[in-house]
C-alpha cells in the first residue's frame, strides 16, 4: 500500500499535534509520526549539557533518518519510529512500528523545511497562530507535562524558540498547500483538509 503523506507544520504550541490527532481520528487506519521522535541521541553528553543545546533549531534533529523512514514507507514498507524522551534529553531503546496506511501523518515545527522531506508529502499544511497564544500554550504544556519551571521555559523561549520560529519556520508556510489557522476551532481546519485530500484523490482517478 502507498501511503499518502500529509506534512502539518508550524511554530511551536501551534496546535499541530492536536489537528494531526483529530484529522487521524477521522481518517481510519491513520498513523501519526512526530518530527520530535528523530531528535538527535546524545547520550554521550552530560545531562546537563544536553539541556543547553537548542532543539529549536533544525540541525538538532535526524532529518536524514525520517527521509529514509518517509522513502520505506512510501515504497510500501514499514519502519520503525524512535522514541524519544524529553526527561533524559536522549532516545529509549524503544521504537514503534509503523506500517504502511491510507494516511500517514508527519508534524512537526520543521516538516516543511528540508526540500527532501517537503518532495515526499502529498498534501503540505500550515498551521498559523498567533506568537503570543503560542508561547502561553507552551508556558503550560512545559511546566505540566515536562516538568520545567516557568522560568526556565520563558528562557529557552526567548533565547531559543522565538528566534528559531522566525528564522526557520515562518519562512515555510509559502511552502503549504493549506494554511490553517490553530486557533479557531478545529472542526474547520480538519474539513478543509479533507476536502482537499478529496480533492486529491478524485484528480488520482479514486473512488
């Protein structure tokens, strides 16, 4: 089975983990693959430095590894996922299996960024909100689900996410084929999309 590749990016707190979720939801047998998953092991490096790299920038993540991951599936083959976990800074032995489905999902801040990646997706979507909603999202999601403290998340925001959104991610929305916006409800993001995969699949000569 060929997948059909849906890219969704966007600036950090954005929502789109939460769009790919319930676009999945709707699409049965959808996978969903986080660009956060490929984020370069550096287990060889002390904790404490790891915590100083910037992992707002693109060169912290295996690229690389998700393009021959994208490539496998593409070519109706499974591969497995890494896990990553953002306590230790590091990836886990663990892996999860994806195998090929109607729809594969793949989000995260710079998924329209490498032009190897962007050639690989059927259908590129932006998502667009506002910097401040972004950044108290990310205030709450970090202190609650990553054990940081507020402090030390308004620092890497200002010294790292910020900047990195502006350099890197803004600039990728001209790349989408659909710009959405993350702070209207979801329902008319996720209808857009799917008319636009309908759209895509009746010029493919689909039922």
């Amino acid at each position: 089975m060929r997948s059909h590749i849906i890219g969704v990016a966007g600036p950090s707190s954005s929502g789109k983990s939460e769009l790919a979720k319930q676009l999945a939801q709707r699409l049965p047998g959808t996978s969903i693959v986080s660009l956060d998953s490929y984020y370069r092991g550096m287990e060889e490096i002390p904790l404490e430095e790891r915590k100083k790299v910037n992992f707002d920038h693109p060169d912290s993540l295996d690229w690389e590894l998700l393009h021959q991951h994208l490539l496998a599936v593409a070519q109706g083959r499974p591969f497995d996922e890494p896990v990553y976990s953002f306590a230790d800074y590091a990836r886990t032995s663990e892996t999860r299996r994806i195998e090929p489905t109607g729809f594969l999902i793949v989000e995260g801040l710079f998924v329209l960024y490498w032009p190897e990646l962007r050639a690989m997706l059927d259908t590129k979507v932006y998502v667009r909100t506002h910097p401040g909603v972004c950044y108290h999202r990310r205030l709450t999601r970090d202190v609650a689900e990553r054990g940081r403290t507020p402090e030390s998340v308004r620092e890497q925001y200002e010294r790292c996410v910020r900047p990195s959104a502006e350099w890197f991610v803004y600039p990728t929305e001209k790349y989408a084929d659909l710009v959405v916006s993350g702070e209207e409800p979801f329902e008319g993001s996720i209808s857009t999309v799917r008319a636009a995969l309908h759209r895509a699949k009746t010029a493919a000569g689909g039922c």
